[in-house]
C-alpha cells in the first residue's frame, strides 16, 4: 500500500477546532463514506456540532433496462425441493 498525503489549510482555527476537524475526516473515512457508490451518508451531529451517527443508504440493484422475461430467465436454473411433514 502506497501512502498518500491530504494538506488541509485552516486559517483562524484554533489547535481544539482542527483536532475536531481532523477527527471528523478520519471517522469519514474509517467508514467508508469516500467510496460510497450510488448511494448516499447522512451525518447525525449533537449540539455541539460532534459527528455522533452515520447512516449509510446503497442502493444494491436498480433495473435500468427493460429486458424481456424471457431473455431474463433463459439462463435461470432454478432447483425446487419440497419436504412433506
């Protein structure tokens, strides 16, 4: 693994408000919300403006094209089994 580098620049920013800033970042990325993919992150903060929740939306299939049934499940094997009681 190669390591990067991101520079931020904070102008009248207290050491406190860019240690929060840096935490924030972190926890975005240790959660994977940079390589969401159709998808969204909703950020829940407390009153003090602290990052407390993320919610991570996928969206895992979405039909774009309509196809024909039958070309769909030409190549559907499906495999039935029944158990009597």
């Amino acid at each position: 693994m190669v390591k990067k580098n991101l520079t931020l620049t904070f102008e009248e920013a207290s050491l406190l408000d860019i240690e929060k800033y840096k935490r924030f970042i972190l926890d975005l990325f240790a959660n994977g919300v940079p390589n969401i993919r159709s998808g969204q992150a909703v950020l829940h903060f407390d009153h003090d403006g602290t990052l407390q929740e993320i919610d991570i939306n996928v969206k895992k299939w979405r039909k774009k094209y309509p196809q024909p049934l039958q070309d769909f499940y030409k190549n559907v094997k499906m495999i039935a089994e029944t158990q009597l009681s």
